[in-house]
C-alpha cells in the first residue's frame, strides 16, 4: 500500500529507474538514447553527433559557413587550375606538336612522338619566317602610335572639354565599334585597289593594296574607339589643379596635355597601347585579304603560318613550331606591360 504522506510520483520515480546509468556525455544527468521526435526523427543533443548524422557535402558546408576563408581558397584554386589548363593547354598541344618529326603525329597523346627540337630552326629555312614577323610587327606598331595619338585628342576632348552634344557624339564613336570588321571590307577593298596618279611614285602601281596602309588604316579605325573609351576615363579623372597650374606656366592645352595628362594617366595610355598592339598583331580578317601573301607585299605573320600548307603535303610540326615563335614577342610585350600597369596603378596616386 502506498504511504499518503510520500509526494513522490510514481511515473517519475519509474522513468528516472529507467535511465538511471546512461550517461548523454554531456552533463553527466541519464537520458534515454532512444528518444525521438513526433516525426520520428532521433533527438541528437551534442554537436558532434549532429556531425557524425552529416553527408561530405553538408559537412563541407557547414565547414565552409564557419571558416569562409576555406571556401574562398578552395574556390580561388578551382578557378585558377581552370584557367591555367583552358590557357596553357593549347600551347602545350602545340608544342607536342612542334616537337614530333613528320609522319609521326597521329600517335600522340599526351607526349611527343620523337624528339626533333630543329623545327624551330626549319621554320626560317623553308620560308623567311622572320620577314612575316617583322611585317607584323611593324603594322601592329604603326596602328598602336596612330591610335595613341588620335584617341588621346580625343579622349583629352571627350573627358576635359564641354562642348554642345559630347554625350550623342560619344555615343556614336561606341556604336561603330560595333560594327562586324567585314562590313567594312569591300568599300576598302574597292578604294585600296583604285589607282591613283599621285600615289605612283611611292606604290608604283598607284594602289595601296600590298602596303602597311592596307592594313594600318582599317586596322586603327577598328580599334581606336575602345582607346577612345579607355583614354577618356582615365583623362577625366585628372584633377582640374594640376592642368591649370600647367597652363598658368604659359603652356597650351595641347601641351598640358603631353606634359601633364598623359604622363599621369599612364597606366591608362599602356592598357590602350597594349590591347591595340596584341589585336592587331594577331588580326585575321583584313591582314589575309589585303595583301597577296607575299613578304616582300607586307604579308603579316598569318600568312607565313599558312605557307606551310602545300598543294600536297601540310606540314603540321612547323605550323605549330612558328605559331609559338610568333606568339612568344607578344607574350613578352604582355608581360612587361602588366608590371608597368600595376606599378602605375599603384603607386600613381594623384594630388592637388
């Protein structure tokens, strides 16, 4: 019979003879482990046997949500190894490429099939390589200084200057760029092939098919309005005190504007420069059909690549073996550009 006086519960004291000797690890109070939810889910009170209930996935997740830093690097190096294989890739198939002898370039895979290093010196032998390159060079660099100058005029213009619709005209100089190139072609073709009397003397012909102004002329009209745009923002952001302190020595404008603004503003002036030279030294379209494919008729470096392919016999090892030739002045030129770009940018800061 039970004591009136005792206050215990019986339901309670049953549970807590239940439980009694199994500890949840955390305060060291029993507990039942086989607790559940009304869902029927397992009622987990510690965090590590909520982890131990985790797929890798959610793991990874909850990981990354209290350490970001880890997910940024994990998705810093996914991105990088993405970029270098997308990148480097190419050229490392090209120089497999290059590096197999003739005959035998249907079993590569992932390495040369041989070694023959001498296709880097066939190249100047069967035709003179180095006359493409030199072509190229020149016509990419003509262009380069015929839009620096223009664009800076224009830019110096465009951003310092108020004059009556500089908005509307901006805005069309943006809308021709985005004109295909080929629009272009057969205006230019039919003028460049016309003969003038006064040209004689300098073409022979009287044409100005198979010269650099063939090439240079299109080539700058093309790309001036992105140097335009570039030039425009960084000249705009000069402040107005520095101009007019030159102006107040007795300079003009014009002279501020070698004197003062493009000196400050030359990581601007070296991105124009550089994009303008590297499109134009690789430009397809107009450097194959204005001129004749010949060396001596100012044929660029695309030509010279694809002399290599004959009437019966292609030869792919010194294809590959010129097309890296060709690139390697430009990837220097990027190079030593992107140093002077970042040195400017940061270590450039202007003052009043």
């Amino acid at each position: 019979m039970t004591d009136p006086t005792d206050s215990t519960d019986p339901t309670t004291a049953t549970d807590s003879s239940d439980t009694r000797g199994i500890d949840d690890g955390s305060d060291g109070q029993p507990r039942d482990p086989t607790l559940h939810r009304p869902d029927g889910g397992t009622v987990l009170e510690r965090d590590s046997e909520a982890e131990l209930d985790r797929g890798p996935f959610q793991q990874w997740v909850a990981n990354s949500i209290s350490n970001p830093e880890r997910a940024y690097r994990a998705m810093f190096y996914v991105a990088a190894i993405f970029f270098l294989f997308t990148t480097l890739f190419p050229f490392y198939w090209l120089l497999m490429v290059a590096l197999t002898p003739e005959g035998q370039l249907q079993d590569i895979v992932f390495t040369p099939n041989g070694f023959n290093p001498g296709a880097f010196v066939e190249v100047f032998q069967v035709i003179p390589f180095h006359v493409y390159m030199f072509n190229s060079f020149v016509i990419a660099l003509g262009s380069t200084i015929l839009v620096l100058i223009i664009a800076s005029l224009a830019g110096y213009a465009f951003g310092r200057l108020e004059f009556p619709g500089r908005t509307p005209l901006m805005l069309l100089v943006l809308i021709i760029s985005f004109f295909p190139p080929a629009a272009f072609f057969i205006p230019l073709n039919d003028l460049f092939n016309t003969h003038f009397a006064i040209l004689r003397p300098i073409t022979g012909d009287g044409t100005i098919y198979n010269t650099p102004f063939a090439l240079v002329t299109p080539l700058s009209a093309i790309f001036m309005p992105l140097a335009i745009f570039i030039l425009t923002t960084f000249y705009s952001q000069i402040p107005d005190g520095l101009e007019d302190a030159a102006r107040v020595e007795g300079t003009t404008r014009l002279g501020a504007l070698f004197r003062v603004i493009i000196p400050l503003s030359a990581p601007g002036v070296a991105t124009a420069g550089v994009l303008t030279f590297i499109a134009v030294y690789n430009e397809f379209f107009f450097s194959f059909l204005m001129t004749d494919g010949q060396p001596e008729n100012w044929a660029p470096i695309l030509d010279g690549i694809l002399a290599y392919q004959g009437q019966y016999q292609v030869l792919y090892n010194l294809m590959a073996a010129a097309s890296i030739i060709g690139v390697i002045p430009v990837a220097i030129l990027v190079v030593i550009a992107q140093e002077k770009i970042v040195s400017g940018l940061t270590a450039g800061a202007l003052k009043e």
